[in-house]
C-alpha cells in the first residue's frame, strides 16, 4: 500500500466503528421492516440522499452485499452476493421488461429516470418467490412516483459534477383531484467530457448524452381518493445519443426506447387484486470507430439491435396468502456490418424468442414467537430462434460449418423450473430477533448464452474481452441457498449481520472452446482462447452486514461490509468478475437543516480470480468521501467531494480497456475515477 492509502485507512478506522438510524434519514441507507403480503427485510436508499449518480445503478454501492458492474457511465450491472446480471430480478416501476442491446449496454436499470425514481430498493437476503420470476441472485427494485389524488406537488433538482463536466436537470409534477391523477416528468443528462483518474489519466470515452421523460395518468374507482382502488395507464420515452462503454468493444451510438404500462388495484370482497400489462419496444446502435480510435488494421463494425418485450402480472392477496400468475415474452434481434464493406453483414442474434411462463402461491403467518414465509413458484420456460447468415461463410469454411450446424439444430428449448422458498424469523425479545432462510431456486440461461452462434463478444456485459460461442440445450442452475443472521436494536445502537451460502449445480459460465471450428473462427478474429458457455458446478460463501449507533442528537456512525468468495466446484478454479470484501463507514452530523457526512470507503484486494477467463488481481484501496448539505422544507443543497484525496486506483467490477489510442493501455484494468466535486440541488413544492 502507498502512503497515501495508508492515511486514509488510518483515518479511516479510526474515527469509525458502526452504522446509524440517523443514517438512514440523512444519508438514505436503511434496512425496513415492511408488513403485509411481502413483509421482510429490506434495504433502500434514495438518490436525493448520496452523492449524484449518472445512472441509478451506482445507488448499489450503498447496500450491504450489493455491487455494479459498471461498463460505462450509464451501463451499469447489479450484482448481489456474487451474482449479477440475469440472475437479478431487476424491476423498474414493477416490471421486468428487455433491454435491446446484446452487451447490455441498455442495462435494466438505466430506464429509471433519476428525478421520478423515490428509492432503490433491494430484498435482503434471499428473496421470496412474490418478489419476481427467476430471483437467484435476489431482486432488487426501483420504486417510482405513482400519480397521486388530492395532490398538487412537484420537484425541479440539478446537479454538477467537475470530473467529466457532468451534469443532471430533471423536473417532475402532479396534479390530482379525488378522481384524477396525473404525473409527468422529464431527465437530461449530459457528461460533455471524459473523466479523469487519481493520476489524471483521462478514461476514454466517458461522455454522454440521454433524455428521459414520461407520465402517469390514474383514474379513482373508489368513493374516495382515499379507497385504494384505481387504474392508470403510463408512458415512458428514453433517448440515448453518443454514450462511451470503454469496457466494452463498441460504445453506443444510439438507444431509443418506448414503454407503455397500464396496471390496476382493485377490492374484492377483502381481497387485493393487483394486475399490470406492460410493453417495450428499443432500437439500439453501436460502434467501435465514432468515439474510439480504431487501428488502421481493424475492420469497421456497427452493430443494430432491437428488442420487443411484454410483462404481465395479476396477483391476488388476502391476510396470510398472496397468489400470482405472471409472464415475460421478448424478442431480440442484433445484425453487425462494416460501413465501409457493404457486402459485409452478420445476423448476430436473428429472431430470438425468450419467453417465460409463471405462477406462485406464498403463505406468511406469526406461530408464537416465530413468523414464517413459505412461497412456491412454477416457471416454464420457452426459447427459439430463427436461422443465421453469414456473409463471410462462402469464403471461410469454419463459419459455414458453424452456420450450417446452427441453423441445421432445433434450436426451440422447452424446460420447467421450481422456487421453493422458506423465510423465518423468531423474535427473542423487544430488541433482538433471528434470521433463517432456505430455498431451492433455479433459472434458465440468457439467450446469449445459448444463441451466440458464432465466436463473439455479445455476452450481457461480461467485459472481460473474450469471445464465446452459446449452447443450445444448457440445463437450468439450480441453486440451493441457506441463510442465517440477526436483527439486533437496542437504544441508539443497530446491527443486523447475515451469513450465505449458495451451492449451484449447472451453473453457467464460460470454459474453453474445444470445437476445432469455434477456434478456427475465432482464430480468424485473433482470438486463440475462445470460450464456450456450459454448465458447472459452482458455490458462493459470504457474509455482509449493516450496523448503526447515535453518539448524541447530532452525531451518529454508520457501517455496513460485505464479503463474498465464489469458487468452481468442478475444478480448483474461482469465479469471475466477483466483488472485492469492502467496508463503507460513515460520520454524520446533523443540526436542523443542516447535514454533513465524513465517509471512508475501504475495498480489499481480490486476488481470488478467475484462471478459466484469464481474470487479472486488483490491489486493495481506501477512498474518501465529504459533503455538507441545508434541506429546508421547500429547498434543499448540497456540495461535497468524492475521493478527497484524489487517489488512483482500480476497479475490479469495471471490466478493461477496450480502447486503443488513450491514455490507458488497451486491456488494462480500468481505474476508478478521481477526485470529483459535485453540487446538488432541488426545489419541491
């Protein structure tokens, strides 16, 4: 370690032991108690509370056991315990609907607008089977305005940011009488410059520019505004122009997407019946020459994708039980060319179809000092695909053999998978209560993983700079998970520690290609290790933990760590792309309206990699962070500074440089950003 980072440790650990209840109103971290159909623990922080974010994803970092995969600026890929993308139920404004872009450039989470957005929300520990259709890897959710009655009230907000010269305006507004409600809101942002390292090293390309609008209209079925029966209808329009995703080999050119939600609450006789229908339709491009260099020995490449997808949901609760049926159909399409070959043409992805079948039934009752949650889920799955071209096959036959192979295969697959799910928790006393999960959960692979017919980088974000080719008929993971811990909360001290273990069988990961056509054409490319996804065996081992104590009125400390260790069962191997053991404290001071937090951010070494995709190490790191804030009732701002002392860095979540040309290496790990002064603000009436 430098001596930079030891003094920042040093400073670090010793002005900070837990983690607050004030912290949760301050800074926007809590762990929540929610009653009803779902109760259970959560965790939730607010984007108005933390230091400003591009995309709602990097609001992860502030959640026990949670972590981003981050791509670029606004790709940004939730992991939890180890397990990230698809893995994740991810829903934004409740529902599950597909990202157009093969890499998952378009990531679930970067379609939540940052003014309309309330909170992120993320199910602590394992996930009932209520929470969504294939939750694994846990579910997390961003809660969003809802168009109110009665209620005439909005929020105009900005922020700056000097590392990127990024900025955020965003503006939302309701108006509602006891029948009608209606909601609009509107999101620019624009990064004009790329970000800096801790060594000013400049992180090429960063930039980008998104629009983000939309609205709710709600119509009261009730006598009154205050019955909780209505329907609404809303709308959403996303625009990205011109985005970088150095980790990855194109960046974007263009995104643009339309989703259209209409969803309804309604009483029958003491009965809950909620039910949605949503729709989206996304045209995406991409390119490795408009924001990157590309060597005169590189050929050209544009890449157009688009995607259709519906989700439908219509659930019934009354008292202990709460029923469900639900569904998710897609379809992805992704063709590649050379702008300047217009010969040239690839059907990356042609007609795939990625549908899902469910249902569920959970029951949740107290029996004495014990109150269980018992769920089950039934999922069938449904995949195709319609044949490939190649316009190179005639000239290279291990393409054509590739091809031919392909769209010779019943690529049509048909599998059924079960979620059994056991939550309790035994309340001892007033002040402490135990923790105990069980399930057995499976989940089907991506279409990537069995539709990447020929040796590419299309793999939903794994940015590690390989290619791979799919498998047809991989089998379900199925992963067995247990879960223990405590809740503990007496006077102005706070702990809630949790431990995991996840054993996956047929757990779907890259291994070496032995297919001599998949290396000849990857060879063809200059790739000569490419992969191919398979089933093996897998386990996650963990623990994470939040924790809070109030020193005085005005004082409080705050904490939460979190530690995951992921490893192949099959061979002596690790698994990839894993987030470090990190430990994140915080000093908060409050009097009145005014706020002010001290955060030390310490991340350990991750030298447990993967040998199998050729992963590197990164060093351990200490980073600090201020910010000093006034929030009246109609006003509030707030200025601070990231990474305070400006300290370089690597991330390991954040993949490697994919760009040539730069100041950064190609393929090198990417560095975190550096010192980065920000201000933030918004007015609510």
């Amino acid at each position: 370690m430098t001596l930079r980072l030891s003094i920042i440790s040093l400073s670090i650990f010793s002005a900070l032991f837990s983690s607050t209840k004030a912290f949760a109103d301050d800074a926007g971290f809590e762990v929540i108690e929610v009653t009803g159909h779902q109760e259970g623990s959560y965790s939730s922080v607010s984007a108005d509370t933390v230091a400003p974010k591009a995309d709602i994803s990097g609001l992860l970092e502030q959640i026990p056991g949670a972590a981003v995969n981050g791509n670029g600026p606004l790709t940004g890929i939730a992991q939890y315990r180890g397990l990230y993308g698809d893995r994740v139920n991810t829903q934004v404004n409740g529902v599950t609907l597909a990202s157009a872009g093969p890499n998952a450039m378009d990531s679930p989470l970067s379609y939540a607008s940052l003014v309309n957005s309330e909170r992120l929300e993320m199910t602590r520990g394992i996930a009932p089977v209520s929470a969504g259709t294939d939750t694994i890897g846990g579910s997390v959710k961003v809660i969003e305005s809802q168009a109110s009655f009665d209620e005439t009230s909005g929020k105009i907000a900005a922020q700056y940011q000097d590392n990127g010269q990024r900025g955020h305006l965003g503006a939302k507004a309701n108006i509602g009488n006891q029948d009608h409600a209606l909601l609009v809101y509107a999101d620019i942002l624009k990064g004009d410059e790329n970000t800096t390292s801790g060594n000013g090293s400049e992180i090429s390309p960063t930039t980008y520019d998104k629009q983000m609008f939309g609205g709710q209209y709600r119509f009261n079925l009730g006598a009154s505004s205050s019955d909780n029966e209505s329907i609404a209808i809303g709308y959403q329009h996303v625009e990205t122009n011109e985005a970088g995703t150095p980790a990855l080999p194109m960046d974007i050119d263009f995104i643009r997407s339309d989703r259209v939600k209409l969803e309804g609450v309604h009483d029958l006789s003491n009965w809950e019946l909620n039910w949605h229908l949503a729709y989206s339709d996304a045209t995406h491009g991409m390119d490795n020459f408009s924001q990157r260099m590309k060597m005169p020995s590189m050929n050209a490449r544009y890449n157009s994708a688009d995607s259709t997808s519906f989700d439908g949901l219509i659930s019934i609760g009354k008292d202990a039980w709460l029923f469900g049926v639900d569904t998710q159909l897609s379809e992805h399409n992704s063709v590649i060319t050379d702008p300047t070959m217009a010969m040239f043409h690839v059907d990356n992805f042609n007609g795939v179809k990625d549908d899902t079948y469910s249902a569920f039934a959970q029951w949740q009752q107290d029996i004495g000092q014990w109150n269980w949650q018992l769920g089950a889920r039934v999922k069938h799955y449904l995949t195709d695909a319609d044949e490939v071209e190649h316009s190179m096959a005639g000239s290279m036959p291990a393409i054509k053999m590739l091809m031919d192979r392909y769209n010779n295969a019943d690529r049509s697959q048909s599998q059924t998978g079960v979620d059994l799910v056991l939550n309790g928790r035994y309340q001892v006393n007033s002040e402490l209560s135990w923790i105990l999960g069980l399930a057995s959960k499976q989940t089907s692979a991506s279409y990537q993983q069995r539709y990447l017919w020929v040796p590419m980088q299309s793999t939903g974000g794994l940015a590690d700079g390989r290619t791979y080719v799919g498998q047809i008929d991989l089998n379900l993971e199925t992963a067995y998970q247990v879960e223990v811990g405590a809740d503990y909360a007496s006077g102005d001290f706070s702990l809630s520690p949790r431990i995991f273990l996840h054993r996956i069988n047929d757990y779907i990961q890259g291994v070496a290609a032995t297919d001599p056509a998949v290396i000849m054409a990857a060879q063809m490319m200059g790739d000569d290790n490419p992969m191919q996804f398979d089933n093996v065996d897998a386990q996650l081992f963990g623990m994470d933990l939040a924790a809070a104590y109030q020193l005085s009125d005005n004082w409080s400390l705050d904490m939460n760590a979190s530690y995951v260790s992921g490893e192949r069962r099959d061979i002596d191997d690790n698994l990839y792309r894993i987030a470090p053991p990190k430990v994140m404290f915080g000093l908060n001071y409050q009097n009145g309206n005014w706020q002010a937090r001290v955060e030390g951010l310490g991340v350990n070494a991750q030298d447990k990699v993967s040998e199998t995709q050729l992963e590197e190490t990164t060093a351990g790191y200490g980073l600090m962070n201020i910010s000093l804030g006034y929030d009246a009732d109609s006003w509030m701002i707030k200025a601070g500074v990231n990474n305070l002392f400006d300290t370089e860095y690597e991330d390991h979540l954040a993949g490697y440089n994919r760009v040539m040309g730069g100041d950064l290496t190609a393929g090198e790990r990417m560095p975190g950003t550096g010192m980065n002064a920000w201000l933030t603000g918004e007015y609510r009436f």
